[in-house]
C-alpha cells in the first residue's frame, strides 16, 4: 500500500489517470469512435513528450551517460562468466557417477555399517558379562539365605541391588534382569523377615519382664548370630521401627508404671530352654508404703542401669547415642508430671520429706539423663526445683483462689449477714448537712453524748422497719394486702398541707413506726448531736399570709455548731457473711504467707527477684480481685433489686475498710502493701459507683413514670388529671419502696443522701415540666398545686421524730422551691409579689418566675410592673 500524499502537498496527475477519469466519467452515449480516438491522440501526445524529455535529459549530460551505458554493459558481460563458472562447478559436484557428493556418501554409508555391527558386538558382551556377574551374586546370596548367615547376606542383597540398577542399554528393559530383580526382592523380604524374628526373640518386652539375649539362633543357621550384628543389619526403617516400640514399651511399663502404682523391678541372669542365655528385668506389684516415696526414682535406676548394660551396647553406631537421647525428654518429663508436680504439698509441714525426694530426683537427672543418655539435656527437673518455692507458692495461689472461687458462688443466695459499724470523718459529717433534729438525740446516741452504741448488731432487725404506707389514712395491713391499689382523696385532706400540726393518730402512727429504726436506744436527755443546724420548720411563709405576717427564716450556712464530743462516730450498716469470709481468706493467705517466709524451708534465691512468701501473700489481694470480679457476673440476676444493689456496695466499703485495717495492724505485709492499697482504693471506688448505680436506677425508673405524665399538660380535663394523679401517686409509692428497700441496709447518712437524691430528680423534672408549660388557666393551676401538694407526703421520709421538724431541706435542695410552686400556682399577683420582695423565692431564677407570671397571669399593666419588677432581680437583704 503505497504512503498516501498529504492533503497539502501539491498532486501531479499522469496522463493515463487522467484518461481513466475521463473513461471512469463517460455515459454510454458519449462513448463514440471520437472520444477513443482523442483519448488516443491524448496517450501518443503523452508518450512522444516522455521520449523528447529522455532525449533532452541524455543530451544535457552526454558524458555521465556514456560512462554509466559502459559501466552497465560490462557489470552484464562479468555476471555471463560467473554463470558459466558455478554451472560447471555444479556439475562436478552433483554428477550420479563422477560427481564428489555422491561419491562421498557412498563410503560414508559402508563406514556406518561396519560401525554398527562393532557397536552391537561390543554391547553383546558388555550385557553378557553384566548377566554373568549378576548371576554369580544372585547364587551367593541365595547360599547365604540358605545357610542362615543373615549378616553377609544383607551385605549381598545390597550389592545385587545395586548391580541391578546400574545395568543400562539393552538390559534395562530385559525381561532377564526382571526375574533377577523379582528373586532379589524375595531373598531381600526373607533376609528382612529372618532377622526380625531374630530380633523379636533377641528383645522381649512385656507388661512384666524385659528379656534380652547376647545371642539367637536362626533357622538354617550353623551358629547363633549376636546381637550387635542383628541389629547391624536389620534396614534403617524396621530397625526404627522396633526402637520406637521399644522405646514406648520400656516408658510405658517401667518408667511411667512405676510413678503410677507401687511397682518393684529386679534383674536376673538365666538360660532359655535352649541353653540360650537372657538377661530379665522383671516387674512385680508391691504393697502401698506411703512412707517410702522414692521407689519410682530408684525403679527408673535399676531399668536404666539394666538398658545400659545389655542394650545400648548392642545399638548400630547410627542409634549409638540417638535412642539413649530419646529416652532422656520422657524420663524427666515422668518424673515432673507424674512425681513432683503431683506430689507437691498443700501444706507447709510436708515440705521437708518432699525436698529430700527432690534432692533424689536432681541426683538421678545428674547420674542417668544428663550422665548416661544425654549430655546436652537441658536438666528440666534441676530447673523445677531451682524455683520450687515459685511452683508451690503458685499452687497454693492457685488452691487459695478456687476456694475463693467456690465460696462465691456458693453464698451467692445466702441471706447471713451481720452488723458493721461506719466510721464517720468529719468531711462526712460536714457533707451530710443538717442533723435530723434541733433537740434530743435525733441519731441514737447515747444519753452522754457519745458515739452510736457498737452493740446495736445484738438487737435483730425488724419486720418493716420503716413502715411506710402508701397513704396516711389507710393501714399498713391494708398496704401490704394490696400495694397496687390507689385510694383517691383530696390531696389537701390527704396530706394535711394547711395543717399547723399532724393529727394525734398520725403521730401516734409514726412514732410506732418510726420509732427506733436502725435498732438503737432513744434518747432521753438533750446531747450535743454529731452536726448542729438552726431547724427546718415545716410552716413556710404562704400565699394566704398577710404581709404583716413573720416570714419563718430559712436555714443558713452560718447557724451555730456546738463543738461535738470527742470519741468516734459510727454508724451502723448491714453487710453480708460472704464479706467475713472472703477478709477471713485474705488474712489467712497474709498469714500463710508470713509463715512460709519466717520457716526458713526455701532459701533465698540469688536469681529469684521475690522472696518466699510473698506470692501467697499476693494471693490476698487476687482473691479481692476476684470477688471483685466473679459476684456481679454470678449474682446478677440478685443485683437488679434495690437492698441487693446496696448491700453489695456496703460489702465493699466494709472490706475497703478491712483491708485498711489488715494493711496498718499486719506485720510483714510490706511487700503487698502497695498491691492491698491498690484493692483498698478499688474496692471503695467499687462501692461508690454501685452505690450511685443504684441511685441512678431508682432515677431512671422514676424518670420513666414523670414520662409518662406528658409534660402535667391539659390537666383542666378530668380524664388527664386522673392521669397525672396516678402518675404521681405511683411517683411516691416507688419512692417509698426504694426507701423501704435501702432503710434496712444502709447507714443513715448514706440513706438520707440516696433518698433526697431520688426525690430530688423527682422534684426537678415536675418543676421543669410545669414550669415549661406556656399558658396555665385557673383550673389548670388549682390542679397542679393539688398534683404538687400530693409530693409534700414525702416529708415524711426525713422525719425521726413527729414532734420535731423535718430535716428535708438538708438533702432535698429544690424542697422549698417545689412547696412554694404549688403556692404560687394559686396565688394572686400580690402575693406573689409580696413573696418575692421577701425573699423566699430566692431558688427561682428571675427568667423562671417571668415565665410562670406569664403563664399564670393575663397581659395587663400589673403584670407588666410585677415582670419589670423580677426581672430586676431578687432583693439584696
């Protein structure tokens, strides 16, 4: 395909495409005898300038053209001789008859004849006398098989053998070298089997003797052959084979047996029935002596010492050292897994006799596995017992833990328990807020002042401790009958809010019911209280008060504390038995631990970085740990009820506390201080965050049932008051019960602070809904001051003695806030006004009561005085 001329280069058409257009381009009606003859007339044109510009191009350079015509015809008359001299050279070459070619091949194709008959002779013999050798060695062997000289024959049958397979050419594919081969492999199998059988009467091992003999006797044979010889010659494999066997039989029925049952072994010299002598190490049971633990190690002696004499001699130079090495991994491992590590005591007096068996061991590793089989082992026992006060130590660890473990889980369900008494600090104190009461002793304690009777475990708790009912006008016996049902009042008439004192059968019904509840004596005298606050009366300024009226003051942070007397104080708490056990466990691994130390039995190390005792010791703490670890998993199904929760967190207070006291009263526990500590601070830490966690829930669940209430909206409707209502009463009875739930177990200021917690998230999320609500008509807010004065029953859990005030106030932050919300829902804009200037509203924040102004009251000037008012802020007194 020719390169095509690019678009912009000039084109120069020849005359014969241009006649060819013209052709391509002409109708049958044009084509006439006068287009042919000018397309003709056109070709002769083209042809006759063609030679004029030849004749003009020669003609311009006459001499160039001259010189090359010469130069042609010359390169024409050369290339003529050439041609005639390789025709003749070719002839010469080729001829049939005289011709050099053919010549030559004809005596190249005799040469190859005689060549080949040579090459066929000299195989011929080669193969001839290959056979006869073959044949020569193939009758030897069989004399040999046949006289029963097993050892030379072996050394036939291996020449035969490799005779046979270095035969080439012809003979490789001989059918007589094939039968050759084939009655080489029978002798070879029969010489096989000839010296097993000559090895398996040599070497006999069974459950109750070991017999080997110097010599045996084959079949057809003029001499008994040695053993060294039949073992010599049996193959690699088989002989491999049978010390594997022999190898299992003698670990199994007299190194391993021996540690298992009481065994004895002797050894013997005797002849067969053949007058063939045998040497027996015979196995016979012995009767059990506890006392005398050595005889496995004395038994591995005497079966060594008989394999040394009588076999490792006999052994090919090729297992000369490798079975004696092969033995030496499992005897120390026997006498590690099946002596030692089993037989490491449990207690600290057994200890002396089992050393002296240890001692016995590391001399029988020294004599027989790293002396007689295997000089580079690597003396694993002589290892063991360098750290066998570590392997004991881990043991006990081990055995202290799954005690630990299993006294767990086996006290999981157990309902003992027991009286432990809480030390109070003064930041407890200080936290804890304001005293139950302002005169008397509101915490039990005794009539001198001082600290809460240590003896109050004697006294056993009571049914119903506290003895809340979920409605003051109904009995206890009708609560416990049915807690579900909920009888309808008026919360006004119900809660005695308007009251200026309880009724005489309500305060007969709470002092029998609150009357001595953790258990302890009343008091009779006035004593200086732990903490001393100005009392919390339970009248607060109202709505209906005239603004002459004596606001009552709130309690301040800067009433007088009279100094308390000195003496701890406690306060008492209920905590599980499992908690005595577990402390009694970790005292008696410190103790075991310093026992081991002060005896003296293991010496200190100069490669140990511990000292003994101190990994026993360390098991005190690991069993914390698991406690910590194992009773939340196991008793989770328990720690999901509210007296669980909290008992759990007192059992690790307590033992926070005890492991305080084992670490400051213990002697030698310098070494586990810091690890104690550390369980010490974790099991406070643990204790806190069950403690809260249970708090937490009681908060969840009640934050689940204010849900539900919908924001206290639309309560005008009867239908969603009736709801709200109920939402509310179930609000307080889940607070009563948690109450009831935690009374019994938790120490008093831990008590009030969970409760006012919860009562505390209550009160919030009420506030927080009613104060979100935009427009409050009257009706609504008659029926939300009713919804809000239904909470003010819960005074009552922050009461010891009706005749005093509450101490609500101390752990319940929003209580005024909230007892003045169901005021200010029906009060009127002077009161409210009047409420504000004299500062009991300071727990409003001045955007939350211009909210309620705006949701209670129309848009009028008043209104928009009072608003200008608040939003100035509360007054500065």
């Amino acid at each position: 395909m020719a390169f095509p001329i690019p678009d912009h280069l000039p084109r120069q058409l020849d005359v014969s495409s241009n006649v060819l257009s013209k052709l391509d381009s002409v109708t049958l009606q044009s084509l006439n005898s006068s287009f042919a003859s000018s397309c003709r007339a056109e070709l002769d044109e083209s042809i006759r300038l063609t030679k004029t510009k030849i004749h003009d191009r020669i003609c311009a350079d006459s001499s160039s053209f001259q010189r090359q015509l010469t130069s042609a015809r010359s390169l024409k008359e050369r290339l003529d001789i050439l041609s005639e001299h390789v025709q003749a050279l070719s002839v010469t070459l080729s001829h049939s008859k005289s011709g050099l070619v053919p010549v030559l091949l004809e005596a190249l194709e005799a040469h190859q004849l005689l060549a080949q008959e040579s090459l066929n002779a000299d195989v011929l013999s080669d193969s001839l006398s290959r056979l006869l050798e073959c044949r020569t060695q193939l009758d030897a062997l069989q004399k040999l098989v046949d006289t029963g000289d097993l050892p030379p024959a072996v050394v036939a049958c291996q020449a035969l053998s490799s005779s046979l397979i270095s035969v080439h050419g012809p003979l490789k594919d001989a059918s007589v070298v094939s039968e050759m081969q084939t009655r080489l492999r029978v002798l070879g199998n029969r010489v096989e089997e000839l010296l097993s059988d000559a090895y398996t009467k040599s070497v006999v091992v069974n459950a109750s003797e070991v017999i080997i003999k110097p010599f045996v006797l084959v079949p057809r044979s003029l001499k008994p052959l040695p053993l060294s010889s039949v073992l010599s010659s049996i193959s690699p494999a088989s002989l491999a084979s049978h010390l594997s066997t022999l190898r299992r039989d003698i670990l199994t029925h007299y190194i391993e047996c021996s540690f298992d049952q009481p065994t004895s072994l002797t050894v013997s010299t005797r002849k067969d029935t053949s007058g063939a002598l045998m040497h027996v190490l015979g196995r016979f049971p012995s009767s059990p002596n506890p006392t005398d633990t050595g005889s496995p190690l004395s038994n591995v002696s005497t079966a060594l010492d008989f394999l040394h004499k009588q076999l490792f001699p006999a052994l090919p130079s090729t297992h000369q050292h490798s079975f004696p090495r092969s033995l030496s991994k499992p005897i120390s491992t026997a006498v590690l897994a099946r002596l030692l590590i089993p037989g490491l005591p449990s207690q600290l007096e057994a200890l002396p006799a089992f050393l002296q068996i240890v001692n016995k061991a590391v001399d029988l590793e020294e004599k027989y596995v790293v002396g007689m089989l295997d000089a580079s082992s690597e003396r694993e026992i002589k290892s063991w017992v360098n750290n066998i006060c570590a392997h004991y130590e881990r043991q006990r660890r081990s055995h202290i833990l799954d005690s630990a473990r299993k006294l767990i889980i086996q006290n999981i369900s157990s309902a003992s328990k027991f009286d432990a008494q809480l030390p109070l600090s003064q930041e407890i104190l200080d936290e804890a807020g304001p005293a139950p009461s302002d005169e008397g002793d509101a915490w039990g304690l005794d009539d001198d002042g001082q600290s809460l009777n240590a003896g109050s475990s004697n006294s056993a708790p009571e049914e119903n401790v506290w003895g809340f009912d979920d409605d003051l006008q109904e009995g206890t016996e009708t609560q416990q009958a049915d807690p579900v049902e909920v009888v309808e009042e008026d919360p006004v008439d119900a809660w005695d809010w308007n009251d200026e004192e309880p009724a005489p059968e309500e305060l007969a019904q709470a002092e029998d019911t609150w009357d001595d509840p953790w258990g302890e004596e009343p008091a009779l005298s006035e004593v200086t209280p732990a903490v001393r606050t100005t009392p919390v009366s339970s009248q607060r300024p109202s709505a209906n008060s005239a603004p002459a009226t004596q606001r009552v003051p709130r309690p301040t942070d800067g009433t007088s504390h009279p100094a308390p007397k000195s003496g701890p104080i406690t306060e008492p708490y209920v905590v599980s038995t499992l908690a005595k056990l577990i402390i009694q466990t970790v005292e008696d691994a410190l103790h075991e631990g310093q026992k081991l130390s002060s005896s003296g039995i293991f010496p200190t190390s100069s490669t140990s970085t511990t000292t003994p005792g101190t990994l026993i010791m360390q098991s005190g703490a690991l069993v914390l740990d698991l406690y910590r670890a194992v009773y939340p998993t196991v008793a989770a199904a328990r720690l999901v009820r509210p007296s669980d929760i909290m008992k759990f967190s007192n059992n690790c207070c307590w033992l926070s506390e005890e492991v305080g006291r084992l670490v400051t009263n213990e002697r030698g526990v310098l070494v586990v201080k810091d690890k104690l500590m550390e369980c010490k601070s974790a099991l406070q830490v643990l204790a806190d965050s069950w403690y809260q966690d249970g708090i937490d829930r009681q908060r969840t669940a009640l934050g689940d049932i204010l849900a539900s209430a919908k924001g206290f909206t639309d309560t005008s409707d009867q239908d969603r008051y009736d709801d709200c209502e109920m939402v509310i009463s179930r609000v307080v009875r889940e607070i009563r019960s948690a109450a009831n739930a935690w009374k019994p177990v938790l120490p008093k200021s831990k008590y009030y602070t969970a409760v006012g917690a919860i009562v505390e998230v209550s009160l919030e999320r009420i506030l927080e809904n009613i104060l979100a609500i935009p427009d409050i008509p009257e009706v609504e807010s008659h029926k939300l001051s009713e919804l809000c004065r239904i909470l003010a029953a819960l005074e009552g859990l922050f009461v010891e003695d009706f005749s005093k005030s509450s101490f609500v106030v101390s752990y319940v932050p929003s209580w005024f806030k909230f007892s003045y919300l169901s005021e200010l829902l029906e009060a009127s804009m002077a009161d409210l006004t009047y409420l504000f200037q004299e500062g009991a509203l300071v727990d409003f924040k001045v955007d939350e009561l211009a909210k309620l102004v705006r949701a209670l009251f129309a848009d009028t000037p008043l209104r928009a005085k009072t608003l200008d008012k608040i939003m100035g802020g509360h007054p500065v007194r």
